[in-house]
C-alpha cells in the first residue's frame, strides 16, 4: 500500500501555513497556530482520528483568529485529498456520534467528490477561551471546499460552548477515521457505482 501521506505549504498576505499529515498514524500531533483552544481541537482530530498531524500556522492574530483558522481548514482539506489519492478501497463514509458530559454531537461524512457542509451547531457561548466559536464553521467550510467532502455536523445537545465544540471535533475525528479506514472487502475498488469519486 502507498503511503498515504502529504505536505502542504499556503503563502498568503494574511497567513503562512504548513500542514502535514499521515492518514494511516497513530495519533500523533505538533501544533501552532497561536491559538491554544483550536490547537486543542486540532489535537482531537488528531488522537481520535488516529491520523498524524503536523500545523505551523502564523497568522494575522493582531486582527482577530478569522484568518489563520479558516486557512488553516483549507490546507488541511487540501492535505487530505492530495493524501487519500483516489479514494480505491476506503470505507468512504463514516460517521460518530460523540459525547461529553451534558453535551452530544453528531457528525457524519461521505468522501465523495463533492464539497458541502451542513452545520447546526447553537453555541452557548461566543467565545471559547481566545478562540471565536464563529470560526468552528469557518474552519469545517474550508476543510470541505477542498477536501471535496460532504459533511453534516449536528450538535443535538450542550450547554457549555467548549463541550459543545470539543464533542463537534471528536466526532469529526472519529467518523473521518471510519471513512478512511481501507475496507478488506473491497481493497482496490473505487466505493462508488460510478467507478470515480
């Protein structure tokens, strides 16, 4: 099997930002992007999704954090469709239902081709430490431009805004790990009638 790894590096005027991953880790993460509660939800993709993650953002923080997590997302979504190839034996969809305490979040994802987000998230707060809980969907919008996923994120239930966004990226995590997974049934085929996705 190929690896299934890639590096990508996105210049801007606003931000500078590398990202690395292996989609086939064991859950390892070096992260900084100067915000320390999003660097924590980037360290639950990581661990849960059991995928390699390595994030060097600088960015215009001076401004706000709008910026440098939305393209943080982009060149993450990039990283992962350069990674995953063609998509010939994986599980494609995945999907996870995570709780914590009184808060449950649900999110499933189809790798298929297509980008679109579906995002019900009542934040029951504005801001989660120094990071905009506005930017959870900033960051979901850019990783499915360009990962060309489809994803549906439900939270069903919270009332504190970190669980709720900490329960948001753990099930992330958990159904991309389900959807990358190659499935032994079905090694070198393409997990779509159409023969490409």
């Amino acid at each position: 099997m190929n690896a299934r790894t890639a590096e990508i590096t996105r210049h801007t005027a606003e931000t500078q930002i590398t990202v690395k991953v292996n989609l086939d880790g064991t859950g390892q993460a070096r992260l900084a992007t100067g915000i320390g509660f999003f660097d924590h939800m980037l360290d639950q993709i990581a661990r849960h999704g059991l995928i390699d993650l390595d994030i060097a953002a600088q960015g215009d923080l001076h401004i706000d954090g709008h910026h440098t997590v939305e393209d943080v997302g982009i060149t993450l979504g990039q990283a992962v469709h350069k990674a995953v190839g063609d998509k010939r034996g994986i599980r494609r969809y995945g999907h996870a239902y995570v709780p914590l305490d009184e808060a449950l979040s649900r999110v499933v994802i189809d790798f298929s081709g297509r980008p679109g987000l579906v995002m019900n998230v009542p934040f029951k707060s504005g801001m989660i430490g120094g990071f905009d809980s506005q930017l959870t969907h900033e960051f979901f919008q850019g990783f499915v431009n360009h990962a060309f996923v489809t994803l549906h994120i439900d939270n069903l239930r919270g009332e504190n805004a970190h669980h709720q966004a900490e329960t948001v990226f753990k099930a992330f995590a958990r159904a991309l790990r389900v959807a990358l997974e190659l499935d032994p049934r079905a090694l070198g085929a393409i997990p779509s009638t159409k023969g490409s996705l």
